[in-house]
C-alpha cells in the first residue's frame, strides 16, 4: 500500500523535480541514501504529516528511507529549501495563475497564519510572512506569539520601504497600519474591513459608505470615490481610493449562506449592513490612479485571491506539525515544504473531480 501511494504521489509532482534537486544542489554532502526520491519522502513525513524531526527519523529508518539523527534532518531541510521553493513555483505555473502582468514595479502579497505545535505543551506561534509577485519567493518570514503586544496581524510586523507594493487582506485593514506603511514611501491596496476602518470624504467628513454602495445594482458593476484615512486624532490623512465591485447573485447567496451559518453557531444576531456589506468587494488603495484604473486595482485583488485560495490549504495543513525556530532558513524551508505540500493537495483535488473507474488518470511511470 505505500509503495501504491507513493507511486501515485509521484505523478503529481512536476516533470522536472528531480532534476531541481540537481541543481539546487539538494543532495550535496549526502555520503549515503542520496536519493531524490528518499530525501523528498523523507522530508514530506515531517512536513506533510506533521511529525517531528526524532520521530520523522525513526520512521525513515524503519522504512529503509534513511538513515540519519534528527539534527541531521534539519539540515537536510535547510538544504532543500531552494530545492522545495522551486517545487512550489512549478506546481504554481501549472496552475496556470496569471500573474506576469507588469514587471515595473515590486509587488509583495503580505499574509499571517497560526501554528499550533502537537502535544499538551505544544506553542502556539504565528507566523508572519511576505510573498514576492511574480516570483513567488518568500522575501520575509517571522515568528511570533499569538498573545500580548506587538502578535497581531500588522503592517508594522514587516519592513517595508520605498515604492513597494503591497497588497493584504482586511486582516491588516486599520488606520494606524495604512499610516504606517505611508510614512514609510509604499503604496498599498487591501480589503475594507468597514468596522473597523474610518473613511473621510473630500471635504474631511465621514463618508456614507453603506449609502454609496447601495447604488451599484448590477452584478459586476464597479465603482471608485476619492476619499481620506484618518489617524486617531484627526490631524493627519492618508489619501486613497475605494474601489469597489458588486458580486455575482450566486456569489452573495454563498456569503450570505456563510455569514448566518457562523452567526447560527455563535448564538448571534447578523445586522443588516453586514448583509449589505457582504454584496459588495471593496478595496482600499493609494497605488497611483494614474497608473492603476479601478478595474486594475481589483484584478490584482483577484490575483492575490488566486494565490490565497493555496495559501488557505496551507494554513490548513501548517497547523500540523512541529516548526523549526532556529533560524529563518530552516523557518523558509519548512513554510515552502508546507506550500509544496498544499500545492499537491489542491491538484489531487482537481484531479479527483474527474475520477474513473480505477482511480486516477493513467500517467506512463518510470519501471
């Protein structure tokens, strides 16, 4: 039966995997077991199933995989991190995620999730990180707590500098943050969170927001106002753009659906303009309008959604396992093994939805 998985597994990884590991210099100092195929197995029972390095070893040894100390391992990992980030870029150019669309200026898709580590005194961490457009590559990763000072999901956990792009969900959506990453010379675009976020019109009042919106009636109608952010006390602004696209029917009754579902189950009444609200995608920028329509602004939304929709099964499956925090390039190697991991999981998916009788496509396989 694991040597049937396996086999199986293996047609899901890109064509060219094993010669990646060549020239990433994946297997360089392996005096023994140098193998593509045992060091990538060996690293995916410690990534994809969540094991930690003492016990990866121990079950890579009884499997006749390798033959190695727990140290050892993570050094390996370290090893393959370029080896498993260029899996990951493959797997994505299969996906087929359009994502060269200007080359003129650095685009970074900023993000956060949590880690519980197994066992009754296992740490929850959480894990901070910046993902590079088109390239892919992971340019920032950081670790922290998930309580107290200085945790939470914000713009001043990442360093930022003049003419970045920078495009995060409404996670990130506050008016200090927006501030922040200003003063810092970087343009940004992110998801309205309308609870939390104050918006200023042009002659410095609140805007009518849920008024506004309510005036887009057809499906994919967009919409865009001038408007300012204000800081606490009023005396500085940030000017932007709302960008804003009304929903399909389908897709409101889907997040209508979602947001009673999660009401029903936290014994909470939904007000209205959350329903309103739910209609609509809406985007907060400063990328120059003279550059950047409405319609561009949320076509690169869309494109950090694409890669969010991976991004969501890596979070799934980064909260089983043991993360290394000894230094950022085991930290990277580990978040690029989890994604390559994710990765696979959504083509087996894919895959899955055209199931025939005997499994799955037949792939032509090496004797």
């Amino acid at each position: 039966m694991m040597r049937e998985d396996w086999d199986l597994l293996r047609t899901f990884f890109p064509n060219d995997w094993k010669s990646l590991a060549v020239d990433t210099n994946a297997l360089k100092g392996l005096r023994k077991d140098k193998s593509e195929e045992k060091l990538l197995r060996t690293l995916l029972i410690h990534l994809g199933c969540g094991y930690s390095l003492r016990e990866t070893v121990v079950r890579a040894k009884r499997a006749n995989l390798a033959d190695l100390s727990d140290v050892a391992l993570l050094k390996r990992l370290k090893k393959s991190k370029e080896w498993l980030y260029k899996l990951c870029l493959s797997l994505f150019r299969e996906r087929g995620l359009q994502i060269n669309k200007r080359n003129n200026f650095h685009l970074r898709l900023f993000d956060a999730t949590t880690v519980k580590e197994p066992g009754k005194t296992g740490s929850l961490w959480r894990i901070h990180y910046s993902i590079e457009v088109p390239s892919l590559s992971c340019d920032f990763f950081k670790l922290t707590g998930t309580e107290g000072e200085g945790t939470g999901e914000s713009f001043r956990q990442f360093p930022m500098k003049k003419d970045d792009y920078i495009i995060a969900d409404r996670g990130y959506c506050t008016g200090q943050g927006i501030h922040h990453a200003t003063r810092k010379g970087a343009y940004l675009s992110v998801r309205v969170n309308s609870q939390s976020l104050r918006i200023f019109g042009e002659e410095k009042k609140p805007f009518p927001l849920l008024k506004e919106i309510q005036y887009l009636k057809r499906p994919l109608a967009i919409k865009s106002w001038n408007v300012f952010i204000p800081n606490v006390d009023n005396t500085e602004y940030v000017k932007g753009r709302l960008c804003i696209i009304r929903k399909t029917e389908e897709a409101i009754k889907i997040a209508h659906k979602k947001l009673k579902r999660h009401a029903s189950k936290k014994g909470i009444e939904l007000k209205p303009e959350t329903l309103i609200y739910a209609k609509y995608v809406i985007v907060f920028t400063t990328f120059p309008e003279n550059q950047f329509t409405a319609f561009d602004i949320l076509e690169w939304y869309r494109v950090r959604w694409q890669i969010e929709l991976v991004f969501k099964r890596f979070k799934q499956i980064a909260q089983f396992g043991h993360l290394p925090k000894y230094d950022d390039d085991s930290s990277k190697a580990w978040l690029y093994g989890k994604l390559f991991v994710a990765l696979l999981t959504e083509k087996l998916i894919d895959f899955a939805t055209s199931f025939s009788p005997w499994g799955y496509f037949i792939v032509k396989q090496e004797d």
